[in-house]
C-alpha cells in the first residue's frame, strides 16, 4: 500500500496547482469598482454634463438646436449600454433638433440608485423627471431593448408629453423566448457567480456578451469593448445589475398581460424597428408590438442583431428621419 501516501501527494499538487491557477486568474482579470471621478475625463467630455436628480448624478447630454421649432428628442439606451450607444444617430439628428440622451440608473456614468428601486415604474418615473429638469414639454421618445420598454411604458403613462414613439428591438409586454443570452447575463443572474463579478471581470466576457447581441460579431472592436468595460466598473453598476434582474422577473404572466393591455392601448405614433438576427429578443416579437399599437410602422433590418443602431446607425437612422419629417409635414 505504498502507493497511497504517493496518491495523496499527487492529489495535494493537483490541489495547490489548481488552487495557484485559480488566484492567477483572479489576478489576472481583477477589476475592482471604479469611481465616476476616474471615468469623467475619458467617457463624459462636453457636451456631457451631470444634472443633480432623484439623488443621483445623472450622465446627460444634449445637443442641437435648442431654438429648434422642431420637437426635441430623447435617446434611452438598453441593459449594460450607455448613452454612447447613439452617437451615430445623434450626429444624424442633432443637425435639425435638439437631441436628449442620458444614462439611465444602474448603467453607464449615471451609476446605481439610491433605493435600489430598478422597477419600470421607477424608470418611467425618471424619463419624466429628466424632461422636466430640461423643461421639455412635449418630446419624442426612443428607446432600445430595456430602453424601448420603458420608452413605451413612459408613452402609456403620460401620452401628453410623449407624441412619437420609436421602438429599437424592445422588451416588455410578451413572454421573452430568448435563442441566446449574453455571457454577461447569465453571471450576472446566478446566485453562485454574480458575486465575483463585482470583483472579477474579464473582458473577454465583455467582448463575447456585445458580440452576442450583434448580427456581424466582427464589428465588435477593441475600443467598443474598452467602452462597455469602463461602463460595467463605474462603481455599483455591476451590483445594480444583479439588483435589476432580481426584481424584474419578465416571465411573470400578471405582469407580461399588464404590459401587453398598456402596448394596445398606445396612440401615439410609433416606429417599430428591429435586427432580424437579434437573438435576444427574437424577430417575432416586433411582428407582436404591430399587430398590437394600431398607428405603427414596422422596418426589419435583415442583416443586424439586437442593437441595430449602434451596428449600423447608417442604415438605422434613415427610416427614423423620414419618421420624424412626418410630423413636419402634418403640421404644414
């Protein structure tokens, strides 16, 4: 029985490798919380400014004509993004009207909530807040993935203050049937690893998370994965994460048939664009919102995923331009 003493020596070496393997990984992909002072000077230059709002320091920035006869606009970003998301459509739009966009709590520069509170009533309640502070009293509201729901929330709830409508591959309102989940999604909802994320953050997961929700993976440049890596360490938005999914659960029926009797109750009018290849939130869901919002336009981008804008703000941003001269023409 020689062996035995020679076995477990073995196994303690496994043991003390793996052990070495595992803090060399950590220490290699340690990414502490960083605080807004040290992401201001590279990631919120002017325009960017910080308007004190419900407790927080909210990320804005606007631009355009503020003397513009034409209804200003305001830009809500999804999960894990930023207001950097429509930079191409905000060079597009600022030549002819005042553009809002601004970091919503829990993401980007904005950083977490002060309660906590990640409800979409909450959301809705500081898309109104955000106009208000900016004196906006009427405007029109676009929004993608987590941003296109509260878009829409926002629009059920005050249809006097928001007149058009634009829907980016939206949540909300029918039951998610995702083909596939950004890496970063799935940690950041698993009691075991949500954890270690708050300290711990490759940015592989990072890279693989963004290529996943675009429709080509190769757009997916280093300087784009440096933007959603300094976005997901502003101090608290990886623990407002795991926050928001806990106490959003999509898949209640209560809730999706509440949200879905709000959709069907939208007037306004309402651009509904969508990446055919989005995985996250399929296709057929864009099909739902026009069976659903009776004044409606519906433009599939064949070739784009779940973040068509920011994919190709090109091809985007051309519907959207003719969406909004319509309400010119209307007024003439």
């Amino acid at each position: 029985m020689l062996w035995l003493p020679k076995l477990a020596l073995v196994i303690i070496m496994l043991v003390a490798l793996l052990a070495l393997l595992v803090v060399g990984l950590v220490v290699w992909h340690w990414a502490p919380d960083r605080p807004l002072a040290d992401l201001k000077s590279q990631w919120a230059p002017p325009p960017s400014r910080f308007i004190d709002l419900q407790g927080m320091q909210v990320h804005v920035r606007e631009q355009g004509p503020t003397d513009s006869s034409a209804t200003p606009i305001m830009l809500l970003h999804g999960t894990g993004a930023s207001l950097h998301t429509w930079d191409g459509w905000t060079d597009a739009l600022m030549t002819q009207r005042r553009v809002i966009r601004v970091d919503l709590p829990g993401f980007g520069l904005t950083g977490p909530d002060p309660n906590r509170d990640y409800s979409i009533e909450r959301y809705a309640d500081f898309v109104i807040a955000v106009a208000d502070h900016l004196n906006l009293s009427g405007f029109h509201l676009a929004g993608n993935s987590l941003g296109g729901r509260i878009a829409w929330y926002t629009a059920a709830l005050h249809p006097s203050r928001v007149e058009r409508l634009i829907l980016v591959d939206a949540s909300g309102g029918y039951p998610l049937q995702a083909e596939s989940v950004p890496l970063a999604f799935k940690i950041a909802q698993n009691p075991l690893f949500s954890g270690i994320m708050n300290y711990v953050l490759p940015r592989s997961v990072i890279r693989r998370s963004v290529e996943n929700v675009y429709g080509d993976p190769n757009l997916v440049s280093a300087a784009l994965v440096d933007l959603y890596f300094a976005m997901a360490v502003r101090a608290g938005n990886r623990q407002a994460l795991r926050d928001r999914f806990r106490q959003d659960p999509l898949d209640n029926p209560r809730l999706v048939a509440k949200e879905r009797a709000m959709i069907q109750q939208l007037q306004q009018p309402t651009l509904i664009l969508w990446g055919a290849l989005d995985r996250l939130i399929p296709v057929s869901h864009a099909h739902r919102y026009a069976a659903d919002i009776a004044n409606h336009q519906l433009v599939i981008f064949a070739s784009l995923g779940h973040i068509p804008h920011e994919e190709d703000p090109v091809a985007t941003i051309a519907p959207v331009l003719q969406f909004l001269a319509e309400e010119t023409n209307a007024d003439e």
